[in-house]
C-alpha cells in the first residue's frame, strides 16, 4: 500500500480518518487531564500549607 | 513476602511512589503495542471484500468497545471491595475508572455511528451493540454524576460502589434485552464481525488494540488515581512535602 | 426479634405509610394526571392516524408509565429523611430491607397500582384492540412493582442529596430499560395475536429479581445516605 492508498483508504478517508482522529483526541485528553490535575493539586496543597505555616 | 506488598500496597504512600514508578513503562508498553496495531491494522491487513478500507474503523470500535463493559465490571468489583473490606484504594481504583470508561464508551458510540454511515447509509443505527452501548453510556454518567454530587468523598465512593454494583448486574440483562428486541427490528441485514469468519490478518492488530488499550486503562487509571490519592491525603506530612516548590 | 415481630412491624409500617399517602391524596392525582396526559399528547403531536397510534401505543403507554413512576419515586423516602423517621427505622432492631419492602409495597399501591386501573382508557385513547389491553394491564400489573423496586434503589441513594431529584432519572431509567422493552413488545405482540407466554415469563424473571435483591441494595444505599 502506497502513501496515497493509505491516506485515500479506498474513499472513505472522512471516514476512517475521522474515526482515528477522535480517537486520538480521546486518548490524549484522558492522558493530558490527570498531569494537569496532579501539577493543580500540589500548587493547591503547597499554597494551603504556606498559607496555614503563616499563621501563628 | 506477597501478602506484605499487598499490605503496603493498599497504603496510599506506597501506592502512589510505586504507581509512578509503573508509568513510563505502561506508557511504553502502550505505545509500542498501539504503533504495531495501528500498522498492522491500517497498512498490512487486505482491505474486506465488502466494506473495502472503511472497515479499519473496526481496530479502535471494538477494543472501545470491549474497553467500555471491562472497566464497568472492574469499577463494580473495586467498589465492591471498598465497599466491604472499606479498603482505600478500592474506593480510589474505582472512581478512577469511571471517566475512562466513559470516554470508551463514548468512542465505541461515536465510531460505531461513523462505522455505520457506509456500512447501513445512516449515522444511527439502532442495532443491538449500539444501543447497548448508549445504555451504558448512560449508566457511566449516572456514576460521575452521584460521586460529584456527594461532598463526602467517602460516603460517594460507598454509595457509587452501590450503583455500580447495581448497574453491573443490570448490563447482561439490559444486553441480552436490547439484543433480542433488535433482531426484531433489524432482520437479516445485520452485519456482524462475529468470531469465526474474522481473517487472521484483521485478528492480529485487532488483539494489538486491544492489549494497547487495556494498558491504556491501566496507565490511565494509575495516574488519576494518584490524583485521588493526593486530594484524600492532602493533610498527611508526606503530600505536604511532596508538595513542597523545590 | 421474633418473625412475628417482624410480621407485625411490616404490616405497621405499610398502614402507617397508605395512611398518610390517603392524607395526601393530591399527590397521588398527579401522576396518575401526568400518565394520562403525556399519554394523550401524542396523537396531537404525531396526528391520529389509528394504525399509526395502534402501532406506537403500546411503547407510549409503557414509557408515560415510566416517567409517570419517576415523578412519583421521590415520595418514597422524602418526607421520612426530613423528620428523622428513615433514621429510626434504619436504627431498628428488624432487618431495613424487610421495612424496605414495606415502605416499596405501600407506594406502589399508592402510585403504580392506579396506573394499572387506568391503563383500559388509555388503550382505547390509541385504539389498541381488546387482547392487546388485557395484556397491557397484566405487563403493568407485573410491571409498575418493579418500577418501584428499583426506583428505590435510586432515591435512597439520592435522598440525602439536596438536588437528589435532578440525577434521579440518570441512574433509574437506564435500569428500567429491559422492562421497557419486553412490556411494550408483549403488547404488541399480543396486538398481532400472537403468544406472549415468553415476554411474561421474562417479566416475572425481573420481579422477582427485584424483590429478592433491589430491598437488599436500598438498604445498603439508605445506610450510605444517612451515614
């Protein structure tokens, strides 16, 4: 399979590639979500515990 | 020397370190195997004698699909064991697992639905697997919805682990219904990629995708609930210092 | 706690809940309201072509059905949280599932069994011929208990919520499906006159799955709500 079959996919490329796409689309979000919460949470956590450590 | 791992393991501490540890290699193991999939299924495998090219779409439909009842089933037993042995990381696991499983579902509807377009000439089709899938689309939601609805994260976890397990037991009999009402409706032309006529070619990266995805989950479900795990133990010394800016 | 205590405990509770539902008893005109009149809302919306309305009847009726027990599921357990009622009898020394059942058998009597006696107008409302009726009050009769039962499960884990109502048809009506299916299909079929024996069996095999389990899981998800 040459690289315009591959990209053509015997005329359903919207299809298929659309298929993949989302699918990818999914795949990173649910990777991309937890980094960006766990780097939230322990700028929360420290910001708390300076906060906290101020106070006498 | 097991029963001590598993001692330490249901420690949050432990899990967390040891969890990390796993990840690149699951994000590895996952990508190398999706890559393999992914090239077997859409350059080497023959295109189908009916469907032509567009029934590659079916690599990352099924294990989605597969992905979607899996995790449900893993989710209802985590919070099963939360719920009677009050194990922490049961509880975790299993919330964890419920926004994954429902973007699998999610990605079984919306492929499916793109799948059917050549295949029946319609977007929806209101055939058995679809349908099935929307109910439990659903059933995912309804989870996600009670947990953020409870403040008590360990109160949801408990009562979560009650609709799951509730809903568990519900999903052979919502399939086997739906399944039977569609053969009702639909007749003959339902084209399914049963078990005994798949090609070998189309076996191999179908299974690739499906060891792909299943690391997947296990990555994905390590590293929210680590997220878990540090929202739980926020007040302990260890996630202070962890958090520490260094 | 002798059986016999128990005995006189559910039958306590079950006079005590009719009672105050009689008390009440615009609350139990409303769905009743609501099944009729969602029912008759589609020949103004579809148009009254009788072998169209004959053909969607049954599936109509069903589903009004349906969303008719929805409504009604969050007087189960409602104004017991409210006054500290659920806290005793969960505190209790006899079994919560058993004044479960109960608590289940009185709403259902209040609420699901009127829908049943309704149901004949509803039929002739859609044109739906006589065989196909009967069989509509008999898939209701077996029906609507279980629409309550598993609507339990649903409010007691939403009670202690404060908007618990609004994801309440989120977690029920996924769970309501089967029954849906294989009710408004054995109208149908008895519609075709053809036997129903297979969609009835199926729909006692969910009765008496709900009875036996559902006051189990509404037990457990009271104690959660309430802890």
């Amino acid at each position: 399979m040459n690289l315009h079959e591959f990209l053509n996919m015997g005329g359903y490329a919207s299809y298929v590639w659309t298929s993949y796409g989302i699918a990818l689309v999914v795949l990173l979000a649910n990777v991309i979500e937890p980094l960006r919460h766990r780097r939230k949470l322990l700028t929360d956590i420290a910001r708390a515990t300076r906060r906290t450590r101020r106070t006498p | 020397m097991f029963n001590n791992f598993f001692h330490k393991l249901a420690s949050p501490k432990y899990f967390y370190h040891i969890a990390g540890r796993l990840l690149p290699w699951l994000a590895a193991g996952c990508a190398v195997l999706m890559l393999a999939g992914l090239y077997y299924g859409l350059i080497v495998a023959p295109p189908d004698y009916q469907q032509g090219d567009s029934y590659r779409i079916m690599f990352v439909h099924v294990p989605a699909a597969w992905m979607s009842l899996f995790i449900y089933v893993v989710m209802a037993g985590a919070g099963a064991i939360g719920l009677v042995w009050r194990i922490k990381l049961a509880e975790v696991i299993a919330i964890s697992s419920a926004t994954v499983g429902a973007s699998f579902t999610f990605l079984a509807l919306v492929t499916g639905s793109i799948w059917g377009k050549p295949m029946w000439g319609t977007w929806w089709v209101w055939d058995a697997r679809l349908t099935s899938e929307l109910v439990l689309l659903f059933l995912y939601l309804g989870i996600i919805a009670l947990y953020s609805a409870i403040d008590d994260k360990r109160t949801a976890a408990r009562a979560t682990a009650i609709l799951a397990i509730v809903g568990v037991v519900n999903i052979p009999i919502i399939h086997f219904s739906v399944e039977w009402w569609n053969t009702l409706h639909q007749g003959p032309t339902v084209a399914k990629f049963g078990a005994p006529s798949i090609d070998i070619s189309m076996l191999i990266p179908l299974l690739l995708m499906a060891v792909a995805f299943k690391l997947y989950y296990v990555l994905v479900v390590l590293m929210r609930a680590r997220c878990e795990v540090l929202d739980r133990e926020r007040h302990t010394g260890w996630v202070k210092q962890l958090a520490e800016p260094q | 706690m002798t059986s016999d205590s128990l005995t006189r405990a559910f039958a306590l509770l079950l006079k005590r809940d009719l009672l105050l539902a009689m008390r009440h008893r615009a609350e139990m005109i409303n769905p009743l309201l609501f099944f009729v009149l969602v029912t008759s809302l589609f020949p103004l919306g579809i148009g009254a072509y009788p072998e169209l309305l004959r053909a969607v009847g049954p599936g109509v009726i069903w589903v009004a059905a349906l969303l008719a027990a929805l409504l009604s599921l969050d007087g189960i357990f409602r104004s017991d949280f409210e006054d500290g009622t659920l806290e005793q009898l969960l505190l209790s020394s006899h079994p919560v599932s058993v004044l479960v059942l109960a608590k289940v058998l009185a709403h259902w009597l209040v609420t699901g069994l009127p829908l049943l006696l309704v149901a004949p107008l509803l039929g002739i409302l859609l044109d739906l011929p006589v065989d196909a009726i009967r069989i509509l009050m008999l898939t209701l009769l077996l029906g609507t208990p279980v629409l309550s039962l598993l609507g339990a499960v649903g409010v007691a884990l939403t009670v202690g919520l404060r908007k618990g109502g609004k994801i309440l048809s989120l977690l029920v009506l996924p769970l309501y499906v089967p029954l849906l299916i294989f009710a408004a299909n054995a109208v149908d079929t008895a519609a075709a006159g053809l036997p129903v024996s297979a969609h009835l069996l199926f729909i006692s095999a969910l009765l008496v799955l709900a009875l036996s389990l559902s006051p189990l899981a509404t037990a457990a998800a009271l104690r959660i709500s309430l802890s």
